[in-house]
C-alpha cells in the first residue's frame, strides 16, 4: 500500500472513532482547511515534475471527497445517537427543579386606573383616551387659557415645536373638549391618562404623571351635582368615608372651580408629602365654563356640565401609603415586586 493510501486510512479511522462532534470538527480542520494536508498537497503541485502534477491533483481530490463523507457519515451517526438517547430519556433527570419563571404583575397605577374604570363605567359612564401629544388648541385654548393667558404658568409645558403649537399634555382635561367632539349630549366621561409637566420634582411633584379627567355633560346641572358625584367618587375609591375639604379654586375652563383635598394619611403633623399642610391636593373639579361647551360644539344655553381631574398619581399614593410620587415611574423592582 502506498504511503498516501496509509496516511488516509488512518484518517478515515480517526474519523470513525471520533469520541464527539467538537473531535470531528478538529480532525476536519487538520485536515481540509488552509494548512491542512489536502491544501498543502495541492500548494506543492507547481513544485513537482510536471509528469506526477496530475496524479497529485486527483488524489489530494480523492482525499478531500473521502474526508468529508466520512465526517458526514460520523456527524449522522451522532445526531442519532443524540436522538435516541433524546427519546429514551437518558440523560434527562426530572428530580432537578425547573425554572420557574419571574411573575410581573399589575403597576399600581393600572391597578386603581381600572378599579376606577370599573366603578365610573358601572355608574354610565364611558372610558375615552386621548394623546399624549396634544395640539395647544385642545390643551389650552380650547380651554378658555388663549396666548398669553397668565393661567398658562399654572402648568409649566413641554413644547414639541418652536411655534408651540404642538405641547406633551400638562392635563387631561384636553380630553374634555374631545369628548364634546365625539359624543352627543348627555353623557357621561372618563379620560384617564399620563400627563407631563417641566417642574421641580419633589415628594408630591413628578414631571411625568397620572390623571384621570372626569365630564358629565347634561340638562340642568348644578353644583349640588358635582358634589355628590365628588363624594359618590371617594367612596368608592376608599371603600368608606374621608376626610375631605372643599375650598374655592380657580381654573380658567370651570366656573365656579373648587379644589376638594383629602386628609393626609402620612402624618399627624404635617410632612413632606402633604408640604405640613395635613392637607393633600387631590380632585379639582368645577362647573364648564360656557366657553368650553361652545369650543366642543355644545351650546350652553341648553346644555350645562361639570368636570373634575382627579390626581390619580396622588391617589395610588395615598393608597397603597407610598410616601414619594417619584418611585411610581422609577422602574425599580424593589418597589414594583411589592404589589406582586
Ligand atoms: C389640573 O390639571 C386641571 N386640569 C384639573 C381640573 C380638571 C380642574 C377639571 C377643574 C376641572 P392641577 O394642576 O391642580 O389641575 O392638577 C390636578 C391634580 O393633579 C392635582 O390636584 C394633583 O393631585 C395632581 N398633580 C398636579 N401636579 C402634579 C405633579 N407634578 N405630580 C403629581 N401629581 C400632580
């Protein structure tokens, strides 16, 4: 037998007692890629006599068909192995625990927004939303807060163009004038949604928040009205009565507007949620201004309506006893996990 013949049968028995895939691919590397013996073969043709040129040529070929039906043959012979042993379950131990996988749950945010939902829409009302991105028109001057107007510094915007036309909601009470927009009254609204505001943050103050905007639109209404529906609301939410104050507040899209504040549940004395007040801000509300019936289409001569924009931030807070607005939106999971 020749030398060559040698040298590839005792390849071709490497092959077929290689132990596992990673060998094979070893014993293939030494043998077909740049430095292997195939190439090398054929880098020395040039070399030799022009007479032994062509035998060289088919044999390092030879070679190289034979190397990878053999691989080929092997890697079969594993991929069946693995299989069967696969099937019979070998290898397989049930005893070791699976992996559980990590439960998220409900932000509390979401939990409340839809007890709300829950409770607003079982008194007949309907749920709406509305964008974040809000044109100046539906944030502000449909309002009854034109250019210029001072109740503009109450909420300091995000502007998304120079001209301003386009802001992030600072309320959303946007969806007031776009409810009128798509429903004919009377009828009964809820727009929950993420606000934003550019302020200093603190305890009680995020840049990013949650409202939830509440409309009645209908015959007659009057401030009896929105003060039964303010507490039928409470209610509700605490599941029994609260202490609540009602005091006289001024926006320019009621009229009159009162800020109804509930009892801080932190403190005895005053602290840093409820700025020592024992007071904390929570559901501003009022009758429509007649110049917001009349931007949503609605002629306040026959129609009337009252609207509130309760702080659902500020609501979840006092809750769940969360003593700082800002870990709602932090993303931490030491907080998040604990209303798993
Ligand atoms: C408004 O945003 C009015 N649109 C509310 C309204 C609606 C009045 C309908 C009358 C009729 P105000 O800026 O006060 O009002 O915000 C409403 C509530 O959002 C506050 O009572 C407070 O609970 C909450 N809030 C305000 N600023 C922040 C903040 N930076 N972080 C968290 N909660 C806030």
């Amino acid at each position: 037998m020749s030398d060559r013949q040698a040298e590839l049968d005792a390849l071709l028995v490497r092959i077929a007692a290689a132990p596992d895939a990673e060998a094979l691919r070893a014993i293939e590397r030494e043998t077909l890629e740049k430095e292997g013996v195939v190439a090398r073969l054929l880098a020395s043709i040039p070399t030799l006599p022009p007479q032994e040129r062509k035998a060289t040529g088919q044999w390092a070929n030879q070679m190289k068909r034979a190397v990878e039906e053999a691989a080929s043959a092997r890697r079969s012979a594993f991929e069946a192995a693995a299989l069967d042993a696969e099937r019979s379950g070998a290898g397989f131990d049930a005893t070791i625990p699976g992996k559980r996988p990590e439960r998220g749950s409900l932000h509390p945010v979401t939990r409340v927004t839809r007890e709300l939902e829950d409770l607003f829409t079982s008194m007949g009302y309907v749920v709406l939303d509305g964008p974040e991105v809000e044109l100046d028109w539906y944030n502000f001057e449909a309002l009854n807060i034109p250019r210029d107007h001072p109740a503009r510094d109450m909420q300091d915007t995000f502007r998304c163009d120079p001209e301003g036309n386009v802001v992030l909601r600072t309320h959303t009470s946007p969806g007031q004038v776009r409810a009128m927009e798509r429903m004919k009254p009377p009828f009964r609204a809820i727009v929950p949604g993420k606000v934003f505001r550019q302020e200093t943050t603190d305890a009680s103050h995020e840049h990013t928040f949650h409202q939830m905007e509440g409309l009645v639109v209908g015959r007659d209404l009057s401030v009896g009205h929105l003060i039964g529906a303010m507490k039928t609301l409470l209610r509700g939410v605490f599941g029994r009565e609260i202490e609540v104050r009602l005091r006289p507040g001024y926006f320019p899209f009621v009229e009159p507007g009162f800020e109804l504040d509930a009892r801080c549940p932190f403190c005895t004395e005053g602290c840093s949620v409820c700025k020592r007040s024992r007071w904390i801000e929570l559901l501003p509300c009022g009758m429509v201004h007649p110049n917001v019936l009349r931007s949503g289409g609605i002629d306040p001569e026959v129609w009337s309506g009252f609207a509130f924009g309760l702080g659902l931030s500020r609501l979840v807070m006092l809750r769940y006893g969360i003593d700082d607005v800002r870990h709602l939106l932090s993303g931490d999971l030491r907080f998040l996990e604990q209303f798993a």
